[in-house]
C-alpha cells in the first residue's frame, strides 16, 4: 500500500527512496497524497522556505494533494510572539500559498494556522485555522480548531494553557471532496475525541486528516495509538502531518508524521527525527472493501441506546 516514503535530512540536505520507481510512480492508478514534517521556529520566512521545498519535492513525487503540520506557519516562543506573528486569511502568508497551489496545480492543507480572530482589535485572540486551498489557489474550506490543549502534565514538563489567547472554533465544517478522496478536517488535540470523528465519517469522509505539534511526553505514549484506532473505528484513511524537534528553547516536537489505511495499518512513517515527506497511494477499493467486509456502520444502533445511560 506504500506508494513510496522519502525523508530529506534538514542539515545534511540528501534523500533517501525507498520500494519505488519513477515508472510505478507515473503509471500508479490511485491519487497520491503527501503527508508533510517539519520543524517550525518564530522565523516565518525560514519556515516558509521549508514548506515550499517539501511541497516541490511532493509535488515531484507526484502528489495532487499534500498536508502540512499545525503550526506551519510558525511557533512563536510566547504568547505576545504568537500573537504579533499572527495574520487574517487575507494576510500574506495565505496568499503566497495561494499563488504556490496555483501555480503548481495541487490542493494544500495548511494544518494550523494563526488565525487572527473576527474582534482582533478589540480582544487580540485568534483561532487554530485548517485551511483547504483548490488548485486554482482558492480557499474552499476552513476549520477552526474545537478543542482547545489546556493540559497541565506534572511531572512531565508538558504545561500549555491554549486558551489562554486562542478562541474555540464554532462547529465542524462537512468534509472537502478532493483529489486524493473526501477529507475531514481535524487539527491536532481534536484526534482525542472520537465523536468528531464518527461525526466527519457519518458526513461522508474517507480520508480524516489530523495536523499537529505534539508533544514528545504524550505523543510517546498517545501518537500511533490514537491514530490508528480512529482508522479501525470510522473504516477512514487517517493522515497526520506532525512538527518534530526542538522549535525554540521552551518546545519540542514528537514528529512521526503518519498514514494510516482504514484497516489500521501504517502506511508510512516519517521518524522523530528528520523534516521530510511521505508519499501514499489513496486506494478507495480498500476502503470499500473493508467498509464492506466489516460493515461497522451498518451495524450502529440508533442514538437513543447509546444515550441510554444519560
């Protein structure tokens, strides 16, 4: 199921291919998605350079859609540098892969972005904004992130109060047909709730995409788990772009940027070590034949047993 998965090492600038060649991947008969890991810093520009490069490289590999991480934008070292770096979907930064995504034909998904927020002259908050971008560079899709990471790990080191200038988002949004297949949206702290996924399945999706900057502390012990049981529960292909290393002197990434099939199996996994690229084979046969051979949600009672308890 692998199409192929290349890493670019960040500070010694070679690849490594693995199981693939150039003639399987200009004569493969499924779409092919990019599930992209970076590490981003306070620097806008430097990270944006990044990001142009992995989405070249996908581009190359030939990927019609491809995922960048939540906070690909950047990862401000303080809540004032957060705030002062953030921009509305009008801003640059949006634009500027509008005119990528145009240029090169593919659809983006920009997994977390500093959203500033509808009152931002009067309350200075902002939301947690995946946005879809078509090939045409239009925005077809946003998400605002629904929960919020208020954790509190002692022992740990794991200590961030999202809300403190971050806005919930209001509702999810139906999942975006795209070329690689029907994606709902997800950003990071959201994989932790299955309701929002079954909701996204019930609404049509095959594809659930979770961007992310987890932490090392609880992607050690969560990461591949929950990303993997969301696949075997919703019958969906589970993508997961993923920040990884050290971002500034107060946060590190736990990278393993994932493609899960909908039986539960990696299809790639990028390490938690090296910014990179990974390359899958979207095979909706696969779905349909697992949705049809385990047919889970035929099986769903009605909503008042599962209530019964209430």
């Amino acid at each position: 199921m692998v199409f192929s998965q290349i890493l670019w090492k960040q500070h010694h600038l070679f690849w490594r291919l693995q199981a693939v060649t150039s003639h399987h991947r200009m004569n493969s008969s499924h779409p092919v998605a990019a599930v992209c890991q970076m590490t981003s810093t306070p620097d806008k520009e430097a990270n944006l350079t990044t990001c142009e490069r992995l989405i070249l490289q996908a581009k190359e590999g030939g990927a019609s859609m491809i995922f960048l991480p939540e906070g690909f934008d950047y990862l401000g070292s303080s809540r004032e540098e957060t705030l002062q770096l953030s921009e509305s979907l009008q801003g640059d930064i949006i634009s500027r892969y509008s005119q990528l995504a145009r240029k090169l034909k593919v659809w983006l998904s920009l997994g977390g972005f500093h959203e500033r927020g509808h009152n931002w002259e009067n309350d200075r908050r902002i939301y947690n904004s995946h946005v879809i971008i078509n090939g045409q560079g239009e925005i077809v899709s946003v998400y605002r992130k629904g929960h919020l990471f208020d954790v509190e790990l002692t022992g740990k080191g794991v200590s961030l109060k999202e809300s403190a200038f971050t806005n919930p988002g209001p509702s999810l949004v139906p999942p975006v047909q795209t070329p690689v297949g029907k994606v709902g949206l997800g950003i990071c702290y959201d994989l932790r709730f299955p309701e929002m996924s079954s909701a996204l399945q019930r609404s049509g999706a095959e594809i659930l995409t979770y961007p992310s900057a987890f932490t090392v502390a609880t992607g050690t012990a969560h990461w591949e788990v929950l990303l993997r049981a969301r696949a075997i529960e919703t019958q969906c292909y589970v993508l997961a772009a993923a920040q990884v290393g050290a971002h500034h002197g107060k946060r590190s990434s736990y990278g393993h940027t994932i493609a899960v099939d909908p039986w539960g199996v990696v299809m790639a996994d990028c390490g938690g070590t090296d910014v990179g690229v990974a390359l899958v084979e979207i095979d909706m046969d696969r779905l349909k034949d697992t949705r049809r051979d385990m047919p889970v949600q035929k099986h769903r009672r009605e909503k008042e047993f599962y209530c019964s308890l209430d």
